[in-house]
C-alpha cells in the first residue's frame, strides 16, 4: 500500500491507517455476529461517515440495503451549535426492518439521538447505533453506541470522512491538526 506523507497542518496522528482498516474488520465481524442472515437496513449519516460506510459496507456479510441522510450540527467550528439539522432523510420504508444508523462520531449524542428518536417513530424491528469513534467525556444527551470502533479522548479530530470545515476528509488516517489550524478558520 502507497505511503502517504504526513500532511503538514496535522499536529499528530491519533490512529493510524494500519489501525483503522484492522478494526473496521473486526467490527464488520461482530456486526456479522449480532445480525446472523437477517437482513439489515443501514442509514448512513452524510458527509463525515462516507468513509468508514465504504470500508464496512464491503466487509458486512449479511444482506444490506444502504440508505443515507444528510444532518448537520457542526458547521464550520469545532464546537457543537446544540442545533441539529436533518437537511435530507431517509427514502426506504423502515417498518419491521433490522435498521442500523452509522455515523463517523458520537460527540455530544444531539444528533443520533435525534435522527434514533425519529427512526423509533417508523417501528423498526430493531435499531442499532454503529460509531467509528466515540468521545464519552463529551456526552450532553443519554446515548449510547452498540458497536464502536475506537474511544477517543475529548479533541476535535480530521480524517477518514471527518472534516474541519469541510477539509481534510481524504487523510486516510484519524489525526489532530496543529492549533493555528483551528484558528484560522477560513470558508
Ligand atoms: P454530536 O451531535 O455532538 O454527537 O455531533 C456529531 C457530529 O459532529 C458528527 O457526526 C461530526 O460530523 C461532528 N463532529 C463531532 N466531533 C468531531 C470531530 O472531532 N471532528 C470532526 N467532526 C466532529
Ligand atoms: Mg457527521
């Protein structure tokens, strides 16, 4: 696999591409495990988890059918506005189906547990949630994760999908930018 050089604005590398691609495989396991033949309807919270989605959804071994929506909480900061926005919902109906939400991060829980609440609604067989990341010590709403790739501690990170105001999706590892980068927010 082509190495890629670290890019400059990152201060430090939290988890690296070797890492990422072990865990997403064993978590495509475990997921595997919980589901059985069952089929599975996963609902793919657009942009940030577009990446992790990619790798895992290869990997499921179970029959999927893939919806996504588009939500967003963050704009361009890095703290969380507190107002959570579904821009576009899913299209497939969710009735009686195995549905699993994916997302690349559980930071406060404002957003899963609004897009969760609003699913509940459609009587789904089952809902599970299934985060690359989780920042517990960030928790404001009561929510938890059903299948977690890695626990992170409280820093605003890029890559793999995750952005900083729209930047740095395509490093293919998780990492930290220096702080001059997060203040220099530019559009
Ligand atoms: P929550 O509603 O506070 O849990 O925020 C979840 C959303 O905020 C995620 O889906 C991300 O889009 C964004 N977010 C939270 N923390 C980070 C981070 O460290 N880096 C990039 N995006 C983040
Ligand atoms: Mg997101």
């Amino acid at each position: 696999m082509a190495k890629h050089r670290l890019h400059s604005d990152v201060e430090r590398v939290l988890i690296t591409e070797a890492r990422i691609h072990r865990r997403v495989r064993q978590l495509s396991r475990e997921i595997g495990k919980c589901y059985g033949n069952d089929e599975v309807t996963l609902i793919t919270v657009l942009n940030g988890s577009m990446v992790f989605l990619g790798e895992l959804l290869q990997r499921l071994p179970m029959p999927t059918r893939l919806d996504s929506i588009v939500a967003h909480s963050y704009g361009t900061h890095t703290t969380s506005s507190g107002r959570v926005r579904i821009r576009r919902g899913w299209q497939l109906p969710l009735k009686g189906r195995h549905v699993l939400l994916v997302d690349d991060i559980l930071d406060t829980g404002r957003t899963l547990k609004l897009i969760r609440d609003r699913i509940l609604r459609e009587r789904p067989a089952s809902l599970r949630v299934c985060v690359l990341l989780d920042k517990p010590t960030r928790r404001e709403v009561d929510l938890q994760a059903d299948f977690i790739g890695f626990q992170i501690p409280d820093k605003f990170v890029v890559g793999y999908g995750l952005d900083f105001a729209e930047r740095y999706r395509n490093l293919p590892y998780i990492a930290v930018l220096k702080p001059q980068i997060y203040r220099q927010r530019s559009p």
